[in-house]
C-alpha cells in the first residue's frame, strides 16, 4: 500500500501497524469508523483486508486532503469527515470504531502545529473521547484502540459503561523496557473475561524482532513524503 504524507508532517509510525495486526484479530465487518485518520493508514489497512463500510474523520484539512489521495491511490472507498470528531453530529452508528489517538501528555511540545494536533491529548482528551465513542457505537459496537501503557489505569477508570474491556495487548520497544503502548479492545455490553493477549517486543537488540518483521511485512506499507 503506497501512502502519501506530508514532508513536515506528523507521519505513521510502529503504533498504527501494530494496531492495525491487533485489529485484524477480529471479525471486522459493517459499519467502521476511523477516529484521527492522519493519513488514512490505519483504516485503509483494515478496508483493505475486510469488507467493511469505512468512515474517517480526521480534523486537520492538510491530512484529510492526504486521506483523500491515498484511498484514491489505493482503489478504497471511504466517507471523508474534514471536522472534528468531539463537535461533529454523526447521523449514524457504527459497528466498530477503531483508533490510534493522540494520546501524550507532556508539556514539552513539538512546534510543529500539525505534529502537536496528531500527538497530545489536550486536543482529544481521553474522557470526552471516548464518552462520545460510547454514543455513536451501535448496541453491541466494539472499540478497538492504542493508548500510551503508561495510562493503562486512565484508560479502565474513564471507559464508560456498557463499553467492557475484552482483549488486551502490550508492545515492548524490546525486552528488559518497559511497555509503552497498549491496544485494547472493548464491547459494549460484553460479558466474556479480559483476555490479556501475548505481548510484542518491537526490536531484538538493535534489529526488529521476528514479530515486528512478520506485522510491517503484512501491512506491506511505502511512505511518500511531499
């Protein structure tokens, strides 16, 4: 998959590709709304191995436009939502809602507008998103999502009911660091257990590890800057 993105821009990284490997654990289908498209990666990934029904809505004009191209340059359908996604009036519910935030929360900041919108929380802060995620997801919807590990206690305390944690993994930048991501997957209204899922090592010594290497190569992703 051929991805344009902006030179001096904020640029997908690891997150969005492990997120996407974690998602495709499930049975993806119907209605799926991307939260924070950037580029469009992670949800032309999805549509790209599911057959779904894909809406995107993303804030910042510049990366909508990128959006638009890569589902074009890519044979995609999707629904392109340029607003944002706490203020917007969705006229429907959707089966699945799949995002990778932004989630830091540091005050040492990137001067890069762009770069800032996409990274820190203070632009989609975690209660109100995911308050509003619980309103639009049909009655038994699913969120699938990355947050920083760090906040893993954030994330359980602000999930609002019926939305349940069902699966959840953790990603290493390698072994003997601590977890710096976490994906989770939760459902409304659901009764099973949490299943906590093996974790992924991102490298092995200087090298990505087998793992990592099995995910990108899967995502199959080239990244254009313009």
């Amino acid at each position: 998959m051929i991805l344009h993105q902006p030179e001096n821009g904020y640029c997908y990284n690891s997150d969005t590709l492990f997120l996407y490997d974690f998602i495709t654990n499930f049975p993806i289908k119907k209605n799926v709304l991307e939260v924070g498209g950037g580029c469009g990666v992670l949800g032309l990934l999805v549509a790209r191995d599911f057959k779904i029904n894909l809406t995107t809505i993303e804030i910042q004009k510049i990366m909508a436009d990128f959006v638009i191209k890569n589902s074009i340059k890519n044979d995609i359908n999707l629904e392109l939502i340029n607003d944002d996604f706490l203020k917007y009036n969705f006229n429907k519910r959707f089966d699945y809602i799949i995002s990778n935030p932004p989630f830091y929360n540091s005050t040492k900041k990137s001067e890069n507008e762009i770069k800032q919108i996409a990274r820190y929380d203070e632009f989609l802060p975690m209660k109100q998103f995911f308050n509003k995620v619980n309103m639009i997801l049909t009655e038994k919807g699913e969120f699938i999502f990355c947050y920083d590990a760090k906040r893993f206690d954030d994330i359980v305390l602000n999930l609002p009911k019926p939305l349940k944690i069902i699966d959840v993994k953790f990603v290493y930048p390698k072994k003997g660091k601590d977890a710096n991501l976490v994906m989770i997957r939760a459902k409304r209204h659901a009764k099973s257990m949490i299943k906590f899922h093996t974790p992924i090592f991102n490298f092995d010594e200087d090298e990505f590890s087998d793992e990592a290497k099995k995910v990108y190569k899967k995502a199959n992703t080239l990244s254009v800057k313009e």
